[in-house]
C-alpha cells in the first residue's frame, strides 16, 4: 500500500485527486495522512467525499474513514466500470474537480461512459466550465480520447445548482503529446458572465479590459444569464492560437471593486500573451496527469507551480515516469515527462 502525506508540497485536495485517478488506472490501494493540514479548515472537505464517492462508485473501490473533515482515509481500487454515472456535489462544490478525478480512468476504459455531474460549474477555487471545455478537453482529445462536455445550467457559489453533462469516448493507450509553440494568435475574446447582480459591474469590468489590454469593442461582450443561477459573475479571457486555446478568469466578490477583478485577469493575460510559453499554470498542472498515462510528453510553461511539483511526486508514486522542469529563457520553462 502506498502512504501519501497530504500535507506536503501544495498540500490541498489535488493530492487527493491525483492518488484517487492513479489508484484507479493501477490497482494500487493507498493510505493518505494529514489532508489538507495546511487549510485553514483542514481534513476533507463535501466536494473531496463526493470526489472520493464518485471514484469507489466508478471503480468498485471501498473508502474506510472516509468523512467530512477527515483528515485520512484508506482507498482500495476494484475493477472500473464504464457506462452511465451521475454525482451531486451539493451547493456550489466544482463539478470540475469531480470530473478531473473521473476522466483518466474512464477515458482509458474498456468502453464508452456518460457522466452528469451537479454543483458548482463556476466556482472561484477551481477552473471553471469554460476553462475544461475549450481549454483542457480539446488537447485531451488530440492524445486519442473522445470527450465532450455541454453545460447543462451554470452554478455559481455559494448557492450552486449548476449541471454539467460529459461523454467519454476511451482509448486503449493515451498518445504523446508536444506542445512546444502555441502558433499565431487567431483571435481574442472578453466574455462578463453575469446573474443576479447589477449590470453595472459587468460594463466596469470590460471597460477595465479593453483599458489594459488594449482589446477592441469587437471583442468583448456581456452575457446576462437567467436570475435563477445566481447570483454570480465572472470574467473569462480567451485567446485562440492554432495549436490551443488559454483562458484566465476573474471571480466577482463581495466587496472587491469590479475594476479590481478585471485588472487583475487583464494582467495576468497580458503576462501570457507577452510570454512565449504555451501553456498557463492552470493548464500545466492539468497536462501532466496524461502525459504520464500516455508515457511521455512535453510542453512549455510559466514558472512552474507549487501544485504542478506536487501533482508530479504524486504521480512518480504510482507510475513509472520521470517528469523535468527545466528553465528556458525570459521565465519559461519546459516539462518533460519520460517512462
């Protein structure tokens, strides 16, 4: 059995994700201590037991410990069965976390699989639907998979309620995947989502985009979602390039100035687009999961963070893979995952 300290490196419910994924696509059991010990509410939180549930549900496992709160458990894989699954988060719990845990073994199954998943689809801290959708998926499915996703109804916190609807189509083997140069930009887009607030916040938010990346009128839009979702908002931009697509969103908060919002998703797309790096942070912690199931890849990045180091020692106690963070110039780096 394989013994994970969960506080260590990033230390938050990624570890618990990635092990949970890996012990499905391995068979190997595994004992996790200390999770989320540096939180500041420690232990397991709803969306890790729903995360947890749904993968002894998918893979016949059985979970001892395993409650809200709990600060470790025990994970025995069983067999994984492909077919029609559906978890409820509760509240606004990411529906995106859920799935990142599910799609590795399910996209490797011996057949195809469906899933309708119900929470948060836009939830500050975790990558929203948009994100999974036009960012991740698309690069999965050039590796072999065939996986679509439709946003059935959006959720926003704290009240959730949103529904997300996933069909997996599997492969045998995951291919390599290179992501070395994003291409020529083909397009830029500034979308403010918004329910059940004043209007107002969104048009400050785009006039704060277009002010510091310089984006025009044409490219930037408001969407007004139906007032039973919300509230909510959130600021999502895109830039398309031939080889991928990255988007960097900003959540409205209580109390934080939407001026403040915006600013801070512009400046963080500009530091992207003024990069050559391919791939975002949000992006490469993502990518390193199947280039480790496929045996091999790589990709350019920005400095590497906390959760990409971690998912990668995650990753090296189950599978056979070395993966190399190494500096470019002018801030990049390269990941090099090898068997």
């Amino acid at each position: 059995m394989i013994i994970i300290d969960g506080s260590e490196g990033e230390g938050g419910g990624q570890v618990l994700r990635t092990a949970l994924s890996l012990a499905l696509l391995t068979g190997r059991a595994f004992r996790m201590e200390n999770i989320r010990a540096n939180r500041s509410r420690t232990g397991v939180m709803r969306q890790h037991v729903t995360a947890v549930e749904a993968a002894c549900a998918i893979g016949g496992a059985e979970c001892e410990e395993l409650k809200v709160g709990a600060s470790e458990l025990v994970f025995t894989p069983g067999k994984v069965k492909s077919g029609e699954h559906r978890f409820a988060v509760g509240t606004a719990g990411s529906t995106s976390l859920v799935l990142q845990t599910l799609l590795p073994p399910l996209m490797l199954a011996d057949s195809p699989s469906r899933l309708v998943l119900e929470g948060g689809t836009h939830n500050i801290h975790a990558p929203p639907f948009d994100f999974i959708d036009r960012v991740f998926l698309p690069l999965i499915n050039l590796m072999g998979p065939r996986v679509s996703a439709r946003l059935v109804r959006p959720g926003f916190y704290p009240a959730g309620g949103g529904r997300i609807e996933v069909d997996i189509g599997p492969v045998a083997r995951l291919g390599r995947l290179d992501l070395l140069d994003r291409g020529d930009r083909r397009r830029v887009e500034a979308r403010a989502l918004i329910t059940g607030i004043p209007g107002e916040i969104a048009v400050r938010e785009i006039a704060t985009v277009r002010k510091v990346l310089g984006w025009g009128e044409e490219s930037c839009r408001i969407v007004q979602l139906p007032q039973e979702v919300g509230p909510g908002n959130i600021l999502l931009l895109e830039a398309e390039f031939e080889g991928l697509t990255e988007i960097v969103s900003g959540f409205g908060k209580l109390g934080v100035p939407a001026e403040t919002v915006a600013q801070k998703a512009a400046k963080r797309m500009a530091g992207y687009l003024a990069s050559d790096a391919v791939a975002g942070p949000y992006l490469a912690d993502q990518l390193l999961l199947p280039m480790a199931l496929a045996g091999g890849g790589s990709f350019t990045t920005v400095k590497p963070s906390l959760h990409s180091r971690t998912a990668a020692e995650v990753i090296a106690r189950f599978l056979d893979v070395a993966i190399r963070f190494e500096p470019l110039d002018n801030g990049v780096h390269k990941v090099i995952v090898e068997s």
